[in-house]
C-alpha cells in the first residue's frame, strides 16, 4: 500500500490549514508527521481519513482517491482521532463490535477479528465495561482497536500518546511496532518526539501549513545536523588544558565546557573522532568517555521551526 | 446489484443481518435513561390516567355509560404527546450530536452506506415508537372493555398515530442532518418543538373523529379506504422525500447528490399526477388538480433554491458515470450534480405541471375551470415562476462573476437575500417618505415576487408577467454562454481509474 499526499491544501474562509503538501509513504513504514500547534497535522490526518475534503490536491491510497473515491478509500484507512470516543450507553465490546459490522464484518469472522482486537490492545479484560467509564489510556487502546478491527492497511493516528501514562505510552509503542511488522503503513502525530525517534523510519515537519522537512529520519538528521557533537568527560579535572588543546586540534569547533563535560563540534568524519581520540591518549589525557552526541528529532524540530500557527 | 447478486442476497439468507446502526442505536437506547426514563414515565401517566376514570367515574354509574370512549381519548392525548414530542426529538438530538460540524462521528466514514445509515437511524426511531405504542396497546384494548369505543378503532388510531410518528421521526432526522452550527440546530429543535403542537392538535382531533363515528362501522365504505390510502400514499411519498433528502446530506460532496433526490421528485411528481388526474377524474371536479399543480410548484421552488446552490464543479467520480451515449447523456444532464442541469429539470417540471393542469383542464370542459386555475391563477403561477428563475439566473451570474471563490451555496443565499431586499425596498422608500400604506403595499411594485399575489388589481397582473418574462429571457441571454460551457462539459472522462486491490 503506498499512500500519497500530493499538492495538498485546505482552506478555512481565509486561513489556509494545510498550504500546498506533498508527501509519501509504504506499507511497513512508520511516518511521524510533527509540528507545532496549528500547523495542519490534524487537518492533513482528517483528509487522508476521508473526514474533510482538501480545498485541492488529493490523496491516493494505491492510487485510489480519498476525494473521489471516499467510500473505497475508506476501507483502506483506520484513524485514530485526537478526540477519544465517548458514546453513551454503549460498552467497549459493542462498541468494538459495531465498527466490525459497519466495516461488513458478518458472523463467525466478526466474532473472531472483534476478539482479535480485544485480546492485540488488551482491552479483553474491560470489554463489558461502559466507554464513559474508562480511563484515557484505555480509550485509547478501544480507539486504536476500532481503527484496527477491520485490518486495514493505512493506519492514521493522531495524537495517540497525548495524556498517557509511561507504560501506556511504551505499550503503545509495542502495539505500533508490532502493526508496523504487520505491513502496515503508519501516519502518527505526537509531541513526544524522542518517542517518534525510536519508532519512526521516517518524518515529515510542517508549519503553518507548510512542509519544513521531510525524508527518511536518518536523512533528516543528517540534512539538519551534518556536525557531530562529541562529548568527553576526563577521570581528572584537566577541563582547562583540554579544551587549550582541542582549540589547536584540526576539525573541531566551538569547544566548550559543560557540566564537567567538554563538548565540541566534529567538522569530519570517524577517523577524525579516532585521530582526535588517539592524539588526546597520547597526550595523556585521562580520558573516561568519548562520545558522538546525535542530534534527534527534537533538536531538529527546534531548528527548524519558529513556533508559528495560524 | 445485477440478477445473479439479488438472487445470491435471498440465497444466503442465513447470513442476512440487521442493520448495524439498528443494533448499535437500539443497544444505546436500551441502556439510555433517556429512553427507559421516559417510558416508565409514560407508563406511570397512564396508569395513574386509568386509575383516575376508573375510581372517579365508578361513583357515577348510568346505564348508557361509555367510560371506555372517555380513557381512550385521554390514552390518545398522552400516546400523541409523548410520542410526537420525545422521539423525533431524541433522534434528532442523537443524529445531530453524530453530525457536529467540525466532528462528525466516526460511524459517517465507515463503509456504511448514506442510504444504510440513516435507514438505521430511521428503523431505530421506528422501534423506540413501537415501545412506547406496545406499552400503550394495553391500555387502549382495555377501553373497549369499558364500552364507548371499538377494537378496530383501537388498532386502526395506533396504527395512524404510529405512522405519523415515523413521519416526525424522518423529519426530524433530516433536519439533524442539515449542516447547520449548534445554535442554528437549537433554533430547528425549538421550531420543532412549537411545529409538534400543530401536528398533535390536530391528530388528536381526527382520532376522536374516528372514535366517534367508528372505524369498524366504516370500513366497508370505499371512499374510507379511498381517504385512508391517499393519506397514506401522500405520508409516504413525503417520508420518501425526507429520506432521499436525508441521504442526499451525509453523502460525501463527491457522490452525485442531486440524482436519487431528482429522480425520486420526478417519480413522486408523476404518480402524484396520476392519482390527482385520477381523482379529478372520478368527481367530476377539476379544482383538484390544483393539489398537484400547487404542491409541485412549491417543492419545484425549494428545489430552484438548492439547484442554484449546486457547484458548477462536477467530480470525477460523477464524471465517470456520466454516460457516454449522447441520448442517456442528454437525459443525465437534467439529473446529475451541476446547476445548469438542475435549472433545466426545474424549468422542465415546472413547464410540464402547468401545461398538464391545462390539458386536464380542457379534457374535463365540465369542471368549474373558469373559476379554478382560472387565467388569475395562471398569471400568477406563470409570473412567479418566471421571477423565482430570474431571480435565481441572476443570482448565479452575480455569484459567478463577483463572488466566484465563495462556496455556492451562496448563489441560492444571494437569491433569497435579492427577492428579500427587492420586496421590502419599495416600502421602504415610501416609509421614509411617509407614505407607507397597504394601498401602496398592494400597488404594483414589479420586480417584487410577492407582490404577486398581493396586487390589489387583477389586471395589473399583467405588467408583471411581461416584466418577470422580460428579466427572465435578459438572464437567459447573459447566463447562456455558461450554461452551453456547463452542457459541453458534461461529457464522461477518457481514462478508467484504478481500482483497489
């Protein structure tokens, strides 16, 4: 399943939510999609699902149109809304059992994929409980096993570890790789962005609208922060001599002290960080680590955007 | 769905199942303290009901005593009111809730059918009224044990009372669909309300009717069952249009809204022909016809007024149903999505109506027809027409021209806001100029609609119709050359789409 967002944008009276944006990702793939308040995540994420229709552009879901072709497109898509389901007078297992039988679900196959779903988001246990009556976390967990009981290959969630608690986030976390195992195409929004690091293969940033950056993370972060960061931490306390003497090394910039750690900015490549290493050893420094300092998702993100929303 | 589908569907039958939103909604219900609050209220009224005439009434015992007559109208007031006022709105509060303007519920974007969604709906609130009727049977079968009314009357006045509840309930499902904000939707849900008085008054008034003369006593009649039908055929055809309506609005905008609402108005407009045709027929009385001549004239209005607000924009998605065959093509046009088309099939309806009426007209030479559609009658039908289409035309150019990146439902909009202004500017003016009087309010004002049919003088009807056709054909002349574009357009794309796998 390849989903394509292509020339996207959507209008409300005069502010524009989502201002041109085309992206794409595969089955299997877990794409972040992060940006400030605002920014259109939510609006992109409601037209993928078929919920808004964009002002122009499309969105082809193997080049089936979700302005076009709502209704196919539909079978295709899962969404899990930032908005949490809160029916009335309706308990998890009818809940989970209704968007079975809306998605064509019928008889023993129904049976078995709403008790699949029960059992893959652990809400077997709370299955007769009233959806009013649960906890966000479990909410969920029903919202993900709504989006997910009629299997479908596109799974957009939006916002899904807003409020949770640490283990209902790294549950979450599993849940979503294990999806991702099972060939899904994943589109997920957080604010957690360390989180996104650790499960996403790629990104996509967008402001006001607009996107900022977008790739695979490895390219992201490369394209964002080419410099390696190198932190070293010395048994003594010689922080002044060394950072004299990294002052006068090749390929380092803007050294500096902190926390009892010097830091500096690596202007090449590994067997620089090694000759740098070794010079320092031979030198004899008492060095105790030597460490790359990668920068993530969140050090990018604050470089990249401005805060801005509309 | 071809033969080989139709007969799979009744093969299977096995593995027929109910409507998931009858199941889900009905499940909601159950376990909804509005619901089962309300009906142990009802219960409770009605037994306290029954309790009061039976100790009160046992005190006053004569020999032509008819106590049952006396409960069951009470029976009828409390099932007329609880009934016409708590379950259309409960489904409208629900269905209004699903369909919140920035949220709809997630149940709009599952594979469910338009159609299928609000047959639950509807089928749902069919069900909540026959609780409520079930509860109540009871009560009014045992009023015939207490003389003064009879079992068919008993079942026939359920039975009414139910479908008129269903009515209520398919309007009140379409207005919750209605893509209004929230104050908007408390404004229907009151208007509703106070409308619900003047549905039960009067239902109430026909059951005692019927209570009174009989129902068992009448039903060998035919011209009850003639009376019974047609009330029924007209009850149905207009929760057919609620529906189709209802349907038309939580289609996604790229379906082809306007064709099952326009072919259904088209159908219902035939058979409402025929049976009025067949009806002036068999009296003998010609004025009948003006039913149907009338009643289509006002839906046609309504229709111009969302025809108009259509966008000139058709997907491709109905672009690829578009037949390819000139003729089919042709006929599409007045069916599909598209203002243009829609203006045609208005028009087309219209034209239609108002020349059948005057072939009936003159097959039945014997009807009083100089004093029914008489030629005021057809002036006046004739001359708002002609403006309600001017008005419209006009519209359209102005949105197109000036307002052309403002959604189009503001060209239907701008047409009110045109009709609205040109009628109350002349009086206005003559307010300010201080000589606003109903002289000069049923003096002509052309150009104003709805001075129409307020002309003090009959012959100055006349200024009107050449006036309104005068604008009319000016309109035409200017909007041609976007309705020949629209008419071009309207061709089928070369390429098939993909198809998911």
């Amino acid at each position: 399943m390849k989903v394509e967002v292509k020339n996207l944008r959507k209008e409300f009276g005069k502010t524009v939510a989502v201002d041109n944006i085309s992206f794409s990702f595969d089955s299997g793939h877990v794409f972040g999609f992060v940006g400030p308040n605002g920014a259109g995540k939510t609006t992109t994420m409601r037209i993928i699902s078929t919920i808004e229709e964009p002002t122009s552009g499309d969105v082809l879901l193997n080049g089936i149109s979700v302005c076009e072709e709502p209704e196919l497109a539909r079978r295709a898509v899962g969404y899990v809304p930032d908005t949490l389901p809160a029916h009335a007078d309706i308990t998890v297992h009818e809940y989970l059992d209704f968007y079975a039988r809306a998605y064509g679900l019928r008889g023993k196959k129904r049976t078995q994929a709403v008790e699949a779903i029960e059992e893959f988001t652990n809400v077997a246990g709370i299955r007769e409980k009233h959806l009013k009556a649960l906890s966000k976390g479990m909410k969920q967990r029903v919202s993900l096993g709504r989006a997910l009981v009629y299997d479908p290959d596109v799974l957009v969630l939006d916002e899904p570890a807003a409020g949770l608690d640490p283990r209902a986030r790294v549950e979450l976390r599993e849940l979503l790789m294990l999806l991702a195992e099972r060939k899904k195409a994943i589109l997920i929004s957080s604010h957690i962005l360390t989180e996104l690091t650790e499960i996403c293969n790629g990104v996509v940033i967008i402001e006001r609208g607009k996107i900022l950056e977008t790739g695979t993370i490895e390219d992201v972060l490369k394209k964002s922060a080419p410099r390696r960061t190198v932190a070293i931490r010395l048994l003594d306390t010689q922080n002044a001599a060394l950072l004299k003497e990294l002052l006068q090394t090749p390929f380092v910039e803007n050294a500096r002290d902190v926390a009892n750690e010097i830091h500096f900015e690596l202007n090449g490549d590994e067997s620089a960080a090694c000759d740098i290493l070794g010079g320092l050893i031979a030198k004899k420094f008492k060095v105790i680590e030597f460490r790359q300092t990668k920068a993530n998702l969140e050090d990018i993100f604050m470089n990249v955007t401005k805060g801005g929303v509309q | 769905m071809n033969i080989s589908d139709i007969k799979n569907h009744f093969t299977n039958w096995r593995e027929w199942e109910l409507n998931p939103i009858v199941i889900k909604e009905l499940r909601q219900g159950v376990r909804s303290w509005t619901v089962t609050g309300m009906l142990l209220l009802f219960l409770v009224v009605l037994f306290i009901a029954s309790l009061g005439f039976l100790v009160t009434e046992s005190f006053d015992i004569n020999p032509n005593m008819q106590l049952g007559g006396s409960m069951f109208s009470a029976f009828t007031v409390i099932l007329a009111g609880a009934s016409i006022f708590f379950i259309p709105l409960y489904t409208a509060v629900r269905v209004a809730a699903e369909r919140q303007e920035n949220n709809p519920d997630l149940l709009y974007v599952t594979t469910l059918s338009p159609a299928r969604i609000i047959r639950g709906k509807f089928l749902c609130s069919a069900y909540i009224a026959l609780l409520f009727f079930s509860a109540c049977m009871p009560f009014m079968a045992f009023t015939n044990l207490l003389r003064g009314v009879d079992l068919p009357t008993v079942f026939f006045i359920l039975a009414y009372l139910f479908l008129v509840v269903c009515a209520a309930n398919m309007i009140a499902i379409f207005v919750a669909c209605i893509p209004a904000s929230r104050p908007f939707k408390v404004l229907f849900a009151l208007g509703g309300f106070f409308a619900s008085f003047w549905i039960v008054i009067p239902l109430v008034e026909i059951s005692w009717e019927l209570m009174r003369s009989g129902v068992g006593a009448m039903m060998s009649g035919r011209d009850f069952w003639i009376g019974v039908l047609t009330a029924a055929a007209i009850g149905l055809a207009a929760t057919g249009l609620f529906f189709v309506l209802s349907v038309a609005l939580v289609s996604p905008p790229s379906a082809n809204r306007a064709l099952p609402v326009r072919i259904y108005l088209t159908v219902i407009w035939l058979l409402g022909g025929l049976l009025n045709f067949g009806w002036v027929a068999q009296t003998g009385d010609a004025e009948r016809m003006n039913i149907w001549t009338f009643s289509t004239f006002a839906v046609m209005m309504f229709a111009l007024l969302v025809t108009i607000s259509n966008s000139d924009q058709i997907s491709q998605r109905v672009r690829r149903t578009i037949p390819a065959a000139r003729v089919k093509r042709f006929f599409a046009f007045f069916f599909f999505n598209g203002a243009a088309g829609g203006l045609l099939w208005t028009g087309g309806i219209l034209i239609a109506t108002y020349f059948a009426s005057q072939t009936v007209m003159l097959f039945l030479p014997t009807a009083a027809y100089p004093s029914i559609l008489s030629m005021q009658g057809q002036i006046w039908f004739a001359t708002t027409a002609a403006y309600a289409f001017a008005y419209a035309l006009t519209a359209l150019f102005i949105h197109r021209n000036f307002l052309s990146r403002r959604p189009p439902k503001l060209a239907g909009l701008l047409a009110v806001l045109l009709a609205a202004a040109w009628a109350i500017a002349p009086s206005v003016v003559l307010f300010f100029l201080n000589q606003l009087s109903w002289k000069s309010v049923e003096g002509l004002q052309l150009g104003n609609i709805f001075n129409v049919a307020s002309l003090r003088d009959d012959d100055q009807r006349l200024y009107h119709l050449y006036f309104a056709f005068g604008w009319l054909l000016v309109m035409i002349v200017i909007n041609a050359k976007w309705f020949f574009r629209q008419a071009n357009n309207f061709r089928p794309p070369p390429v098939a789409p993909p198809v998911l796998k």
